[in-house]
C-alpha cells in the first residue's frame, strides 16, 4: 500500500544539495522552497501555501527575524515545524527524532538491519552489543 506524500515547505538556503533526495526517501514530497533572503520575509507574517503539511527551517541559512515569521504562520496553521541545518546528516538525524517518520519504509529497514547484525567478539570471547 502506498503511503501519501508529506507536502513541506523549505525555507533557507539558495541550493538544497542532496536533501531533496534525503526527504524523498521519506516520503516527503518539497512543493515550496523559499531562500528567505527577501526583506518582505522579515517584516510581515507570509501566507503558507496552501497543501503544506510539514515547515522545514534551515537554520544555518536563516535569520532570526526570517525564522521566527516561518515558525508562527506555521504554529497558526497548525503546521509542524521541523528546524535544523542544511546538511544531509542534520536533516537525517531531525527526521528521525519527528513524528513524520515513523510509519516510513527506511524506519523498518533500518531497525530490521540493526537487529539481524551478528553481535561482535570482543577479546576473550566476549560478546559486545
């Protein structure tokens, strides 16, 4: 059964590197990507597009004032917020600790894997888990 795409907005940074590829793997679909260098996402509280699911705020690549706009049209829609930094590592480690990812196929491969390891021998013969 195929699991309907999460619709995220992103906001920050100007490339987004291998993090479309990142989100796509948890089935999170990138309709909007807004860079946030524009004065207008300073002063005034944006619209979210309409469909947005899942508010995703680089902040490495963000402005206070920028973020803190994003995190309340967000929390007025009654929108989940997920912040971190644009790195593929950042982001990984941020959706593993959200709510969106546990119903996602790379959850289960991943725990499936980790369990079916051989636990190591350690010196003397000890098992070291």
């Amino acid at each position: 059964m195929a699991q309907s795409q999460v619709s995220a907005l992103i906001v920050g940074a100007d490339r987004l590197g291998n993090i479309p590829d990142l989100l796509r793997d948890h089935n999170i679909a990138i309709r909007h990507h807004i860079s946030g260098r524009e004065p207008a996402h300073q002063k005034k509280t944006p619209s979210l597009p309409s469909g947005t699911e899942l508010v995703i705020l680089l902040t490495d690549f963000l402005g206070h004032n920028v973020m803190k706009t994003f995190r309340l049209a967000a929390q007025r829609a009654g929108i989940r917020v997920l912040a971190c930094r644009r790195s593929v590592c950042s982001m990984q480690q941020a959706l593993d600790q959200c709510g969106y990812c546990k119903a996602c196929p790379l959850r289960e491969e991943n725990a499936a894997r980790s369990t079916a390891r051989a636990p190591f021998k350690g010196r003397g013969g000890l098992v070291l888990q």
